[in-house]
C-alpha cells in the first residue's frame, strides 16, 4: 500500500507573536514544526485485521510486527474474527502471520509483542485457551503464545481462573533467560473489596505471573486489594538490573486510585505510591525505569486539569507531578512513555491534541512539552497505540482506528504510522 504523508501546519511565527502582544496566546504548549507523518499502513478489515490496538515491535531490518484485537480467521459465525499478529515489511507490505481461532487456541489479543533474538514472537490474548471456569462455556481464562518466524503459533500456557490468573491485558517482558514475565487483570484472591462493574465484574484482584522458557507458569504475585494493595494491573511490568518487576495497578490502593508497586525475586511486593486521585493523578498506566531506580509513567486521568499526567517516584517512593495535560491542544489521556536520545521523553494521548483524536508528544528533561503531532481521525488514524523508537530515533506507532474507511470499518479499521521527530 503505498505511503500517505502527512505535515503538521506550523502557525506562523509572527501571529504567535502578535498574539501573545495581545494576550490572547493562552496555551503554553505549542506543535512542533515540520513534523512529517507517514502512514505506513492502513488496515482493511477482514482477514487484514481490525483495531490495532497493542505497541509495536521492530527488527533489525526495519520490519514492524504487532497484534490487532479483531479480524483475522472469519466465518458466517465469526464475521468479526478473533485477531490477528502481523508482519509489516518496511515497503507498506503486510502480512497476517498468524490468524487466531476459536477454542482451544487464544483469542482476542489486547497487547503487544516482544521478540526475542531468533525473531520468535510472544504475547498474550485475553480469552481464549483450556480454561474453563471464565466468562462462560469455551471463551477461556486467556493464553501466553508463541508465533514462529514462519507463522506457527503454540500456546504455552492456558490460564485456568482464580486462583490462577486470567484475563492477561498488558505487553509481556523478557529476561536474559528467555523467561517471559506478565500481569493479569483478574484472577488471584477472591475478595469482595475487588467486586468491579462491566469487564471489571469479577471478585479478583489480578496477578503477576512467570512463564520460564520451559513452558510452566507461576503466579509470583496475588493482589490483595484495598485499602492495603492495589487491584487490576493493566500496565506492563519493568525489570531492573537486580531482578526486580516494577508495575502499577490501575485502581485499589490507599484511595483507590491506583499503585506503583515493587515486586523482589522471593515475591515480596512493596506499594511505592498509592494515587490520590486529585493533583497527583489517577489511573497510572505502564512504567520505564532509569539507572538509578527512578520510574516514570502517566496517569490516564487526575491531576491539575483532570486530563493526566506524567509522574516520576523515586527509588524511595517519593512522587513529583512532571506535567499536567490541560485536555486541550496538548493532549488528553496520556499513556505509553519511552526514554529518547536527548534524556527527555516520547509518548503519546488518546485524545486531545489540535482536532480531538490524540497526540504524539514530546516532553523534556526540563518538563516541556511539544506536540509533534496532532492526529486529525481520517486517513492519518485515531486514538494512538504502543510508541516505540527505532535506534535513528525514528517513532513508529498505532493507530485504534482511522485510516482507509470501507463498509467493515466506516471510521477506519486502524493505522501503522512512522514519524520522525
């Protein structure tokens, strides 16, 4: 498919200074200049694929793979399909590796992938598998996969329900070992302080668990729920240099706005940060970690504007708000940093931006923030998904939705975008 381009138009120089003579200028965030976004690919529907909504993973030679939540393996019963894990060559060119299926296999993949150095693929799906005692007759407690670089897929593990985990949401991690290292929304404790509403119906807390390279599962770690703990973890887990998982929760803790939490090799967790709710944000997302201990992340709603934030907690569990999303023209629902090549951060916003439909931003060492795109929900997509960066600092990402809209997809099945900043 051939590529889209599209350039961010700058405000001219001497309006923005006319502007702030006047005191009209009132944003103190402004978009970058000449940021040039590429669609690499815009997802059709079908057996293409449908909502990507996982990060992305590259390898060496430029090609992009990741997950869509639906399409893939259809049929009259099945019409939206179950998901599929893609291939995107660095040409546009894409390729469905593997289509996923009803049971006994997994289904319905709401992460991304990591891969390791023989180029195999792992991820999870949320339902799907052997487990019985989930969401009804052979819908399935979720699997741990495998995808081979020719496309052959092998579950590794089918969780089985509390107190077994189930349900996993959130990017696997990989140790030097191989060993594969994850959360689960639900299963664990049964308690009734972990009692949620919709997908959150459930009387369990979540887990952390390992799958070695061996094949078993371990549940290293059972959520306990408030007021002591935190309950349902949808972020990935960081590892530090000593062995140790760093993660949130998104709800649960001291005020039930969400944790960060520490979990040692012997499975002693430590909550570093319950989250208030006010200033200090709400609803933490997925973490990095920094030489020294220190974490970083957002928080999809809280702080001064009720839009997000992005937070730093010290190795001692000290938190200091680094920016505050006002819901406007700089975003709104922040998620998903990385670490660039300046020292400052990459990320991106569900919503918000220049015509409501999400941002890629970028926020400095010193906690400024430049929008370096503004998504407009047509053919560049909407919603943003998984940021990463390639080792020229070049930002490839997803979008939910958008892109090409046919009859399968009237606002868009979704994109594959490349933007360099």
């Amino acid at each position: 498919m051939t590529s889209v381009h599209f350039l961010l138009k700058c405000r001219c120089p001497a309006l923005l200074l006319l502007a702030a003579v006047l005191g009209l200028l009132v944003a103190t965030t402004q978009p970058a200049c000449g940021q040039t976004l590429t669609t690499l690919y815009s997802f059709t529907g079908g057996t293409a694929g449908v909502y990507p909504n996982g990060g992305l993973v590259i390898d060496a030679q430029g090609n992009l793979y990741g997950t869509t939540l639906y399409g893939g393996w259809v049929t009259k019963w099945r019409p939206g399909g179950y998901g599929t894990v893609f291939e995107l060559a660095p040409t546009g060119a894409e390729t469905v590796l593997h289509s996923f299926h009803h049971y006994p296999g997994g289904k319905y993949p709401h992460a991304g992938l990591v891969m390791d150095a023989q180029g195999n693929l792992y991820g999870t799906t949320y339902q799907g598998g052997t487990g019985s005692t989930c969401s009804g007759w052979r819908r399935g407690c979720g699997t741990v996969f495998e995808v081979a670089p020719g496309g052959a897929e092998k579950v590794l593990y089918s969780f089985q329900g509390w107190p077994d985990g189930q349900h996993p949401e959130a990017s696997l991690i990989m140790d030097g070992q191989g060993n594969l290292y994850g959360t689960t929304f639900h299963g664990g404790y049964r308690k009734r302080s972990c009692r949620g509403s919709g997908r959150r119906a459930s009387f369990t807390c979540g887990t952390v668990f390992e799958v070695t390279a061996a094949g078993p599962e371990k549940v290293l770690y059972m959520f306990a729920g408030p007021p002591n703990d935190g309950v349902w973890p949808t972020g990935g887990l960081v590892m530090d240099a000593q062995g140790n998982l760093y993660g949130t929760t998104q709800s649960g803790g001291a005020y039930g706005y969400g944790t960060v939490f520490k979990l040692s090799p012997a499975g002693t967790e430590t909550v570093l940060y319950n989250f208030t709710g006010g200033t200090d944000g709400a609803g933490p997302g997925s973490l990095v970690v920094d030489a020294q201990g220190n974490l970083y992340g957002t928080t999809s709603g809280g702080g001064v504007y009720r839009s997000g934030t992005v937070f730093e907690i010290t190795s001692n569990g000290i938190e200091k708000v680094l920016y505050n999303f006002t819901g406007g023209a700089d975003g709104n629902g922040p998620d998903n940093l990385i670490v660039n090549l300046q020292g400052g951060f990459y990320g991106i916003t569900g919503g918000g931006g220049a015509y409501g439909y999400g941002t890629v931003f970028e926020l400095t060492s010193n906690a400024t923030e430049t929008v370096l795109y503004s998504f407009t929900g047509g053919a560049d997509g909407r919603g943003p998904r998984g940021l990463i960066m390639d080792a020229q600092g070049n930002l490839y990402g997803a979008t939910y939705m958008g892109g090409v809209s046919n009859s399968k997809c009237p606002s868009g099945c979704g994109t594959v975008f490349k933007l360099i900043p």
